[in-house]
C-alpha cells in the first residue's frame, strides 16, 4: 500500500507554485513563483480581496556566495527547494523559515519597493502579521522543516487508495482539499475547506456539500464539520446562507460585497440593486449530502441534529421561495442557483428551473428515508406527497415538441393553478438534464435524457458533458456556465443516470470525468469541452473538483 511520503511525492509532481501555489492546511500564506525575474512571491488569501490586494513580499530570492541566484528545484507538500541546498517551508500557520548552506542569502523585495538581504545560516523566520507586513527573525530551520512534514504527513496518511491510474490525481486532489483548509476565527476552532484560497475564501454552502462527498473517504470527521458549518447559521425562517466567512454569513443581497454588486451591473442584470433584499442561498442539495456523509460512517445524534436544520431549510423553499405561489419553488437570484451565468437567467426573474424541480423531489425523499432510518416514529407522509406534487409540475416543464425539460423566466410554469407560464427560455442547457436525479420520470422522458447524454451534436463531446449544449446558440467554450465542463454538474448527472436505471452510462459518465481531470492536469474549476483543458479564466485547484473526483475514484476502484 502507497504509504504517506509516496504520496506526498505523488501531489508534489503538480505543485508548479503557478497552478497550485505551496500553503499549510490552516494558513492563509500563498507562495507563488516570482512572476517576472526570479524566486518566488507570498500573498495572503482574504474574502472578497483579490491576489494583488494581499502582496506580502513581491520577491523572495535566494543566492549563492557569489551572488548567483538559485531557482526552484522542486517542491514538496512539506518543502520548496532550491537549487544549491536551501529549501523554504512554513513555521506555523502565519510564518514562513528558510534556510540554507554557508554563505547563501535571501533577498527580500517588499510591495514599497524596498529590498533587503539576509544570510540564512541556520534559518531565518518571516513573521507574516494580520496586516500583511513581515518581520525577520532568527530561527530554527530544521525544526520547522520537520514540523511542516509532520503535518503533511499526518494529512496524507488519510488519503484514500484508489486504482493505479487514478492513484497520482486523487493524491494531488488530497492535496488540494488540506491545502485549502482554513480557520475561520469567528467561530471558534472551525475549519472550513474553502472552494479556493485563491479568491474564493469563505464556505460556500454548495461547495461543502460536494467536498464533504469526497472528503468522506479519508477524514469523514472533517467532511460532517463541513456540513455543520453549511447548517450552523439559517435565518429566521429557515433559509440556509449562501456564504459562511470569517466576517460572517451572506444569506441576502444586502451582504453582497460591492465588488459583486459592481460585476452584476456590469453584466446587465436586473437585480445587482434590488429594491428589497433578495435571499441567497444554493440548491437543495442538503439530505443527499448528509446521507452520503453518514453512509461511510454513521452518527445518529448528529444525523438528527443536522436533519431537523436540513427540513427547516426543505420547507423554506416551498414557503419562502415559490414567489409566484403556483407550487413550484423558483429561483430569486442567479447565485441560489450555483449556476451563476447560466442562459436560464437572461430572462426575467423570478426563474422557474427544471434542476431546482428535481433536487426538491429527492430531497423530500431523502428526506424521508433519513426520518425513517434515525426518526423511526415520525410520519413521513408530508415529505413523500410533497415530493409528488412536486414531481407533477415538474413534468408540466417537459416540452414533448422539443423532448427536453424548459425553464421559465417570471416564474410560472405552465399548467400550475392554471397559469399559461413565463417566458419561455429555449435555452439547452445541462439542467434539464437533471431531472434524471428524481429516478421516478415517466420512461419516455427519462430515455429522451439520455438520448440527450449520448447526442454528440449536444452533450456528448470528446472530453464530457458540457453546461450548455455544443449545438446551442447560447454555446461558448470558455463562458462560465455557459458551455465549460464542470465536475460537479457531470457527477450530477451521472447519479441521475443511475437513479433513472441507466448504471453503465453513469459509469462510462464517471470514467470520464476522472480522465478529463488527469488530462487536464488537475481539479480545475471548469474545462473547454474541445481541448479538455483549463478554461481560460477558472481557478486551479479547486474545491469541488478535487473533492469529487476523490470520490468517482474512490467509487470506479471498488
């Protein structure tokens, strides 16, 4: 069996310090190589601030005796390495310690320009302070070295085994989810695995419920602190928050940073300045999440706890949510949907969405087998009725002229309280696809899905299964959302395909999602679907991805 050192060295082959930047699980310390010139660089991860708000040194460089410099060897979780036997590594969260043989220096340009050099003998300490400037001290080099190992060590000695084609991914996937292992200080002790520590620094409620999947392979502990933190804060009424950061929690349009604001208006939409507060939250994703969680191990007073948060928020939608009161449940705002950018939202809002449809189906039946299983007294009824009546104006949402399910902008769906429907967005886009979720789609409509699946003028391309159709007007290969792969929406639809009685497809599916990911060279955010490669503008190392593809290569090694 792999043990943790192999794969430590396995991760370190994809540490390149541009893609995937050297950090500790728990720091907010980001060590990038120099983007012109030599050595390398340091930032800090902040919410809502980006890389050149947090420059903590421009430069470090480190030379020989003779003034030569020395470039990056190689890097390690635990280490980077220059060459001539000096390495750099963290001292603890908020400190980096370098050191080196006799006569070798580092130089150290600060973000005024100013630059001052230091020999490193037996290590030097950069203290790192909340307001980002550092302070040299002298220190223990090797203890910090060892220090550091120890941590990664520890990490990696709970790495899953997966098949030998999959092992050296899921071991840089590993990496990402410790490295993005933050302290949010607000709340205590809580450690929350953000999407990214470059720019996406908080606990995006969607974003936990995919990295608890993966994460439960190796430290099912962690993956529960993850939900527990997506569960911790609803409001009032029951609503879950879309944010849970160290400033607090983003649950509607009034917490929205400026800058968000600023890129809504930018894009045209119609609510960047609401005249009341829209709530932000994500999918109802919740029940399938906490069941998949305590699959891998159970707890049942946890199981309940969580529970009666997840019903709270199952509830929310049906009376918070559905703003035009025909039954179905609608979106409020793009970013509750987890698919911000998406062609569903260029119509008016509120949006009637087929994914939203079905998630509320099978959350009310997990809901259901969850009470069963750890509420053995309770009646269940409500929740399997609900999930019917649901299902029913669900299907009002099939188009038998265009075999594919449609969204609806304004909000009403056809046939519900007799209303004639919104405007109707022709768009063809992955979340009709997600009614194979439900698993109970009448058989027409559930093999026109997967007719869907296997069209290659739609969404079966080269390397997955785009967002939005390759024969669509609304396609483009790079625009979030609107084309791009993403891991997640792929997982998606690959448990919809097994749940609607289709399992080979679903594998076939994962197969490939896991190949378009080692292709790809790592767990990015999303992937042009005719290069298979990063998008242009999606952030590396990333949450979701790597969480998920751990987990398709946990399930595809069984």
């Amino acid at each position: 069996m792999t043990d943790a050192a192999d794969l430590a060295a396995l991760a370190g082959r994809h540490l390149d310090l541009v893609s995937a930047p050297f950090t500790l699980p728990r720091s907010r310390v980001l060590v990038f190589r120099a983007e012109h010139g030599d050595g390398v660089r340091v930032h800090t991860s902040e919410y809502e601030k980006r890389l050149s708000e947090c420059r903590v040194l421009d430069a470090v460089v480190v030379t020989d005796a003779e003034g030569a410099v020395l470039p990056v060897a190689d890097v390690l979780p635990g280490r980077v390495r220059f060459e001539g036997d000096a390495t750099l590594t963290f001292d603890g969260p908020s400190a980096l310690s370098l050191g080196g043989a006799p006569g070798v220096r580092v130089r150290l340009v600060r973000p005024d320009g100013s630059v001052e050099e230091h020999p490193l003998g037996d290590g030097i300490r950069l203290r790192i302070a909340a307001d980002r400037t550092v302070s040299v001290e002298s220190g223990g080099h090797a203890a910090a070295l060892a220090a550091t190992a120890s941590v990664w060590d520890k990490w990696f000695a709970k790495c899953p085994v997966a098949r030998d084609d999959l092992q050296e991914m899921t071991a840089f996937c590993w990496w990402v989810l410790g490295a993005n292992i933050v302290e949010l200080p607000s709340l205590g002790d809580a450690r929350a695995i953000v999407p990214s520590k470059i720019g996406y620094v908080g606990l995006w409620q969607w974003d936990a419920y995919f990295i608890a999947v993966g994460l439960r392979h190796g430290d099912p502990e962690l993956a529960r602190e993850q939900l527990d933190l997506a569960f911790r804060f609803p409001q009032p009424d029951g609503q879950l928050p879309d944010v849970v950061h160290e400033l607090g929690v983003l649950a509607t349009s009034d917490d929205l940073p400026e800058s968000d604001r600023a890129n809504l208006r930018r894009a045209g939409s119609q609510i960047a300045d609401p005249s009341a507060p829209v709530p932000l939250t994500k999918p109802p994703l919740a029940a399938w999440a906490l069941r998949t969680v305590l699959a891998v191990q159970d707890d049942p007073d946890y199981a309940r706890t969580q529970l009666a948060r997840v019903i709270r928020s199952q509830d929310w939608w049906f009376a918070g949510s559905d703003l035009d009161h025909d039954g179905m449940p609608e979106y409020g705002h793009p970013y509750s949907s987890g698919l911000d950018d998406s062609p569903i939202f260029d119509g008016p809002l509120p949006t009637a969405a087929p994914d939203l449809g079905a998630y509320l189906v099978r959350q009310d039946l997990e809901i259901a087998a969850l009470l069963e299983r750890y509420e053995p007294g309770v009646d269940v009824t409500r929740f399997r009725e609900r999930a019917a009546r649901t299902q029913e104006l669900l299907l009002t949402m099939w188009s038998s002229e265009e075999s594919r399910f449609l969204a609806y902008g304004g909000g009403a769906i056809p046939g519900a309280l007799g209303a004639p429907g919104g405007e109707v967005l022709h768009s063809d886009t992955v979340v009709g696809l997600l009614p194979l979720l439900t698993g109970t789609l009448p058989a027409p409509v559930s093999e026109a899905l997967r007719a869907a699946v296997d069209d290659p003028s739609r969404f079966a391309l080269e390397w997955g299964l785009p967002t939005v159709a390759a024969s669509d007007p609304d396609f483009s290969p790079e625009r979030m959302w609107r084309g791009p792969i993403w891991v997640n929406t792929s997982v998606l639809v690959a448990e919809g395909l097994e749940a609607s009685g289709y399992p080979e497809r679903a594998r076939e599916l994962r197969e490939q999602t896991v190949a378009l990911v080692i292709h790809g060279g790592g767990p990015h955010e999303y992937f042009n679907p005719h290069t298979g490669l990063k998008a242009e503008r999606a952030t590396t190392a990333f949450g979701w991805s790597a969480a998920l593809f751990v987990d398709l290569a946990v399930r595809l090694s069984g």
